[in-house]
C-alpha cells in the first residue's frame, strides 16, 4: 500500500470521548471536519483510549460523515493491557505476543470501521517482549494490508534497536515539549535521526498551561513577546519551537476545541530565530544553555 505523507500537526482523539468531552457523534464529525478544513487529516487512536470506546465511536462518526477515507491517515496504538470492564485482566500490563497485537489491530479496524490503517504503534514497552513475535505479528498485518507502517511510542534508542534487529520502525511517539526537552539531551532525537526514524510528540504544551508556576510564568511572558511579533497565539510559539528542531517532530495536539484546531496550522509558518528559540528553551531550562 501506498504511505500517504502525515499532516504537520495531528489531531490526538484522546478528549474526544468519555475521557474528555465525551462528544456525540454530530461533536465528532463536527470536529473531523475542523481539523480536515484546516489541513489537519491525521488522526491519533489507541485501543485503551476511553476505557476501550473512543475508537468505536470515531469510526460510528466517521462512517456517518462520509469522509473520503483516502483523505485521511489512522494511527492506533496497541499493548497496554488495562483493568476494565470489557477485559478479563486481574492488574494492568503489556502483551506483545503476536496473536495479541494482530487481534488488537484487527478490533481497531473494526472499530474505526475501516480497512487499514496508516500506522500502528506499540503504546509503551514491555520488559517481556520479543523482537521475533513482533515482527512476525507486523509482516503479517502487513502482508494483509491492514497496516501500512509500523512504529512504537515511549521507547528509548535501546528498546527501538531491539525491535530494530527483526523489523524496521519508522516512528516513535514520545513525550516531548518547551517543559518536557529531555529527549534531545539524552540522545532519543539524535538516535531518531541517524536511524531515519520519525518522531511524533504527545502532550507538545508540556505543563506551561498546568502548573502556575515560575516556570510557566517565565516562559508564558517570554512567549507572549514572540506572539505579538508572529501575530499568533501565545500556545502556537511553545509548537513552533518544537517544529523548528531538525528532526522533523510532528506534534499531536489533543484539543477538542474547535476554535483552537481552526489555528494550530499557523505554528507550521512560523520559523523562529535562532536566538529566539534558545530564549524559550532557557525560559524553560531556569538557566542559561550550558
């Protein structure tokens, strides 16, 4: 199958069920088609997410809205196996075994009620997985063309070069922002780059909007500053810095605002200077870069 390019931004759909907003389906396809007018096509999923239901009730949305499904790219994460009414599982933990993820992929399809998806991402690691089963797992839903590209989410460089002796991974979602930047001290970023390995963000805000503290005090000023120059609202500077590192980070944007979606575009134009983008970061930082 062909692998149709990511938006810029992605839509996290995370809010958009009992977890968030817990929208209806006309507040889904409301928001579908926010993020599609705006040039955002691309759309986040894990199976856990709203205790297991947010994706059925996308893909209700989505069968509903009659939106082209080739205009659109689907990312599901599977792995995490979580106490719940509708699993038969005493604690909380990974299952990586290959009959697992493939049925775990297969209920995301049907789910979403579509016939393949873009992506499909390993939600955290396990101490327990095999590299072999994996593969094994992702070549088959390959084979069937139920997946077009394989990824993880929250693995170190470690991690990623043991799935990486059995099958190749093109994407990592990681925890990445202006609060969160240990990624790119600590060799992740890096170790991305040299493997040809694209990095997708969650929570790309960080904690500036969370904690009312000195920090996002300092750096909430410092944003406002560069706001007024970019003529943008002060959380698309906070992006901006992200889509300005090299690596080529796509963040995914968690929002079921549609007047916030309607923006969030804007950060892909603006390209910071480069002092400008070492002051946010030792905004953030409390001190001067090292």
């Amino acid at each position: 199958m062909t692998k149709t390019p990511f938006s810029n931004i992605i839509a996290g759909t995370m809010t958009w069920g009992v977890w968030g907003k817990d929208c209806n389906t006309k507040q889904m396809i409301g928001l579908m088609n926010c993020c599609i007018d705006n040039g955002i096509t691309t759309f986040d999923h894990a199976d856990i997410y709203g205790d297991y239901t947010t994706e059925a009730a996308f893909g209700i949305a989505l069968n509903e809205s009659k939106i082209e499904r080739n205009k659109i790219q689907l990312i599901s994460k599977c792995g995490i196996q979580m106490e719940s009414v509708s699993r038969n599982n005493l604690i909380k933990h990974y299952d990586y075994s290959a009959s697992y993820i493939i049925w775990s992929a297969e209920q995301s399809l049907k789910n979403l009620k579509t016939d393949y998806l873009d992506l499909l991402l390993l939600h955290r690691p396990s101490p327990l997985m095999r590299a072999d089963e994996i593969a094994e797992a992702i070549e088959k839903l390959k084979n069937e063309g139920k997946i077009v590209d394989f990824g993880v989410s929250n693995f170190t460089p470690a991690q990623i070069d043991l799935i990486n002796t059995k099958i190749k991974i093109n994407y990592n979602q990681i925890k990445f922002s202006i609060t969160d930047f240990n990624a790119m001290l600590d060799g992740s970023l890096a170790h991305m780059q040299t493997n040809n390995i694209k990095p997708m963000c969650w929570s790309p805000l960080g904690s500036v909007f969370k904690n009312d503290n000195e920090q996002s005090q300092h750096l909430i000023k410092t944003a406002t500053t560069l706001s007024i120059k970019y003529d943008v609202p002060v959380d698309l500077i906070f992006l901006a810095w992200i889509l300005n590192h090299p690596a080529g980070i796509l963040p995914v944007c968690g929002t079921a605002d549609k007047s916030r979606i309607a923006k969030l575009m804007k950060a892909t134009s603006i390209q910071l200077e480069l002092q400008e983008w070492f002051t946010l970061w030792s905004a953030s930082a409390g001190v001067a870069v090292p």
